[in-house]
C-alpha cells in the first residue's frame, strides 16, 4: 500500500479509544503508522506507547506528532477526532498530499468536511462499528470489535477501500469494504443518534438504559426520526449497523421496540459495560460534539420541512446538559 514518496502508511488523526485501537493494532501489525494528537496526548503515548486493554493486552510504541505537517504523504488518513474537533483538526491539512482520506467519526457530515478539505475523489466513506474507552492515565479498554466498513462515496467498485480494510482486517480489527456505505453511514448514526441522547440523559450503561421499557421506545422513536431524514435526502437504510434501523423505520412501534431489545439482550451478555462514547465523555467532563451531529440533523431537517418532534426537543436538552457540564469544569 506504501509509494516510495510515503512515509506513512496510515496517519491517524486523534488519538482517543478508536484512534488508539486502529494505529495499536496496524503498528502492531508492522504498519507503518503516525498518530497526531495534542501534545499532552502525544508526550504520554510517546513516553508509555499505545495501551491496550479488554479484548486485547498490549502495549504498542507508535510515531506520534502534534505537527499536522508530519502526516504529508500518508496513504491513509484516518480521522478519529470527535466531530466537535473537525474543522480546527483538518485546517492545517488542507493541500496536503495524502493518498485517500476517510473518517470513523460520529454524524451524517463527516464526509463532506473531507471532501471540502481534499477533493471528494480522495474521499472514502467509514463506519465503525467498534468501541473502546480511554481512561485518564492513557490505557483504553477495548470492548467491541464488531465492524470498521469502509467504501467508495458513489458505490463505484475499486481497490481502495478493499485495501484499506484488508490492512485493518490483517491487524486484527473486523472490517470490510463494502458498496453501500452511505446508507450504512445514515444507519449508524440512526443508531447513535437514539443510544447518544438517552446515555446523557440517564448517565448509565448501554444495556442498563436499554432495560427500561420507556427508554427503550425513545430510542425507538429517535430512530424512526433519523430514518425518515435519510428518506428525505434519498437513503435507502439498511439493517447492518449497531441496531437494525432498516427494520425499526419500517416496522410496527411494537416490532421496532422488540428488535431494539433483542439486541439489547444480546449486548448485555457481550458487552455489559458498554457506554456510549458521549457518556464516556460527559463524565470525564469533556465537550459533547451536539451541533456538528444531531444539530446538523435538526438544521437539515428544517430545510426539508421535516418535523422531528424528539430530536427537536431532546437536542436542547442535550445541549443544556453539556453546557451545565462545561460550566462545571471551568469552575
């Protein structure tokens, strides 16, 4: 996958849980990766390497960077910020030569900020249908490992997303190129967007919320929302994702709450701790990446004409949540 002008097989743009799983395991595999992170991140990966713990224990040394300027030339850029972080990550990368850009970020508007900054022709769409969670000495617990998907925009056939996720698949991370991956991407953040908001609002783990009858028909309801937004923008949902969303929009209110706590059940067994990545970071006090997702999502749906009446009145709610949190942590 490396040209001889490239120093870097993967550059990898954050250095969170998924950030910290994907170059762990590709360094591991004897890739060669650099991970750009900020310089306290940095200084701690550089002096303990990337830790991993859960399903895997490893510790792993890795290249790492605060200079954006150091991934030039990269095969593959990886974009594992939170959104929140999207355009201050990707402005001094803009003109850069890379060789295809792809992010495992949560939202529906990932792809076109890459587009923006490199080309759509350099752009591959990615989900990641994985988790982990890093704690505040640097170790991350890797907890899922379930699917990094990864295609063409225009569901065109080539070889670059069946190479990057034959490298990913060779360094141990399940992952797949496949030719839907918008309607795959929409469906994740369906997912997302029911599991995010009723995380913050209840502060408990992914199974113990989802044991609840009424949560259970929230998450229900906030995705049925989401799909009816992906109808409007012409996105044909799909069942392969972390719920089965195809499934939920187009079934009975009883149906859809039945196949959420069917995968509820499951996730219990396979994950009882699981928290969604907003929870983790709600209670490590860290900013909550609501505007660039799910406000986008209320914006695009006004320019439809849609009415989506919980995500109108969830997303305030969640905005206010992470304002009083952001409050807390100044003082």
């Amino acid at each position: 996958m490396t040209t001889p002008e490239s120093r870097f097989e993967f550059a990898i743009l954050g250095a969170g849980a998924l950030g910290t799983i994907l170059g762990a395991h590709l360094a591991r595999r004897g890739r060669r990766v650099a991970m750009l992170a900020s310089p306290r991140r940095a200084a701690e990966i550089a002096a303990q390497g990337l830790r991993i713990r859960g399903l895997e224990r490893f510790d792993q040394p890795v290249a790492v960077f605060s200079d954006a300027a150091r991934c030039a030339g990269a095969d593959v850029l990886i974009v594992a910020t939170k959104a929140i972080d999207t355009p201050a990550v990707l402005r001094p990368l803009r003109g850069l030569p890379i060789g295809v850009a792809l992010s495992i970020q949560n939202g529906i508007d990932k792809d076109r900020l890459l587009a923006d900054a490199f080309g759509r022709d350099r752009v591959l769409g990615a989900i990641a249908n994985t988790s982990g969670e890093r704690s505040s000495g640097g170790d991350v617990l890797f907890t899922r490992n379930e699917l990094i998907a990864i295609g063409e925009l225009g569901g065109a056939a080539g070889d670059r997303a069946p190479r990057v996720a034959a490298a990913l698949e060779d360094a141990g991370l399940r992952a797949a190129a496949v030719a839907n991956i918008v309607s795959l991407e929409w469906a994740k953040f369906a997912s997302w967007a029911g599991l995010m908001l009723l995380s913050i609002t209840t502060r408990a783990p992914t199974a113990t919320f989802l044991a609840e009858p009424h949560s259970v028909r929230l998450v229900a309801a906030i995705v049925r929302e989401v799909g009816a937004l992906a109808a409007a923008e012409g996105v044909a949902l799909t069942d392969q994702s972390t719920l089965p969303v195809a499934t939920i929009c187009a079934a009975s209110n009883d149906e859809a709450v039945g196949a959420i706590r069917r995968w509820a059940a499951d996730l219990a067994v396979r994950a009882p701790q699981h928290r969604v990545s907003s929870l983790q970071d709600l209670d490590a006090r860290r900013p909550l990446e609501l505007e660039e997702t799910l406000g986008h999502a209320v914006r695009l749906a006004r320019r439809h004409g849609l009415e989506l009446p919980w995500l109108e009145a969830l997303v305030p709610l969640a905005l206010a949540i992470d304002a009083v949190n952001r409050a807390r942590c100044a003082g």
